[in-house]
C-alpha cells in the first residue's frame, strides 16, 4: 500500500505503470488500487483511454508519517480511513485485552449489519499491522492482544510489577517456588496488564532497580537459558534501505531479550525485599 501510493505521487500511473513498477501480477495491483481508494490514499482519473490513479492528499500525509518513521501518525490515518482497522482497534479498546478467538467474535457481532466480514486470517492481518505501527502489542506467550499506551508507567509500577512476580512465582507450583523469575516474562505480563510499551516497561525495571539497591537484584543467564524462549514474534516495521519505500521484518529477538545496563544484559529478576520505592522523576 505505501509503495503503490509512493509511486503515484509524482506522476500519474496506470494499472499497467504501477504493475511494471511494483513487479506484482494485474489482479493484485487491482486489489491493492481499489483498497488504496477506498480508504482516500488514491484518486480515480477516468476521463482517458484507461484510468490513471493519484496521490491523494491523505496520501501525502500517510507517506509523509512514513518516512518520518511516525507510526503512530501513520496507525491514526488508518483508524480514520479503514473501516476494516478502525473496527479492530475499537473493538480491542472495549474488550481490552482478548486472543484472536474473542476478538474474531466481537468484530463479527458489531459488523453484523455492516457491509464488511472479518475470518480469523484478516483478524491476524490487521492484528500484524497494528502491532507494526505500535498501536497494538500481543503477548509473545499466551498471544492475548492489547493496545499499547506510551503513557501507562504509573507511580504504581512497582506494586504492580510485585503482583505479577508472586503470579508467576505462583505458577511454578509450590514446590518450585523460584526467587528469580524471567525477565522477558514479567515484561510480558507487566506490559499487557499495563497497556505499557516494552521500551517503556524497561526505562521502568532498571530505574526501580537502582532506587532500590540491594532490595532487587538482575541476574544474567547461560546463552541456552529458557528465560530466551517465546511462544510468538514480534512484528516490527522499519524504514527501507532499498528500493522500496518501507520494508517490515518480523522476530523473536525483542521479546527473548533481557534488559542492558552499563553494557551488560540480564535476564533475570530476583525480589529480596519487598519494602521498595519508585520514582518516576529519578527515571
């Protein structure tokens, strides 16, 4: 979609042009131009021999967010103009965090008498793509969706990451009570009961664990350690350095990753004791 919109920019294309352009077959460059329309990234000129296509004005800003690598300017444009991407979000706000499963059945349920149909591979889809942008975040280990808030470290971060440490400390039996727990793990749980971003959720472990010396320890891990382990990837979008305008690239790396301090990276948490502080201004 952004390089199709990138390529009518300038000059004019026909379906033809942009096939040649873009290397795809006529059937999708069809898909994508009708697409492209309907949600105002593209106008229709029909007044010639075959119809020519045009950046748009909401195109221009929707290329213009890219390239500043403004994804979040760039998921707002997309909640405005696609019915299909509006509906998710809004749904993912009412149910707030839900697995594929639920969300499926409330897009179904609220477009009922709408002229649009969701199945569980466009739900996945849409799911990517907010994720990309950074609108969304899935849990890499139980995959429950949830919006993402770069505002949602509270004063309270440090009671709520206790409660998820002694929920997954729980969760290990009684008798394989852990003191220190995965660190990817706590990001994950903290994260989506949170709606907090994980380089937020980071800033806000290491800016604890230095207001509380001694209380809190990081611990590193063998490379083999199953702290590493996630059940999905992340899908991050980045700025092309080809040919084409954007490129998106999927992995497990920043899920798998501890945190870094001073050059070194732990992947552990241990809790020594609970008597801690958090500051948001010493973060």
């Amino acid at each position: 979609m952004a390089e199709l919109t990138h390529a009518c920019e300038a000059v004019s294309k026909s379906t033809e042009d942009l096939e040649d352009e873009l290397d795809v077959s006529h059937r999708r460059a069809r898909e994508t131009i009708l697409e492209a329309k309907r949600i105002s990234l593209l106008d229709e000129d029909d007044s010639g021999e075959e119809p020519v296509y045009t950046t748009t004005d909401v195109g221009r800003s929707f290329l213009s967010a890219i390239r500043d690598a403004d994804w979040g300017q760039v998921s707002t444009i997309l909640e405005t103009r696609s019915p299909h991407y509006g509906a998710f979000i809004e749904v993912l706000e009412d149910v707030e965090n839900a697995g594929l499963d639920t969300l499926l059945t409330q897009l179904e349920e609220t477009q009922e008498f709408s002229p649009y149909s969701y199945n569980q591979t466009s739900v996945e889809v849409l799911g990517d793509w907010a994720e990309r942008l950074g609108r969304v975040q899935r849990n890499a280990f139980t995959g429950e969706y949830y919006l993402a808030d770069q505002a949602a470290i509270s004063a309270n971060f440090h009671y709520l990451l206790l409660d998820v440490y002694d929920d997954l400390e729980e969760r290990a039996g009684v008798d394989l009570r852990q003191r220190y727990l995965s660190i990817p793990r706590l990001r994950e749980e903290t994260c989506e009961r949170l709606g907090c971003t994980r380089d937020n959720f980071d800033g806000a472990l290491l800016a604890l664990c230095r207001q509380n010396v001694g209380k809190l320890e990081l611990s590193g891990a063998p490379m083999d350690t199953a702290a590493k382990d996630a059940a999905l990837g992340i899908k991050r979008i980045a700025l092309s350095e080809e040919d084409g305008l954007v490129s998106t690239s999927q992995s497990t790396q920043q899920v798998m990753a501890g945190v870094e301090q001073f050059g070194k990276k732990y992947y552990y948490l241990a809790v020594h004791d609970r008597d801690i502080e958090y500051s948001q201004e010493a973060t």
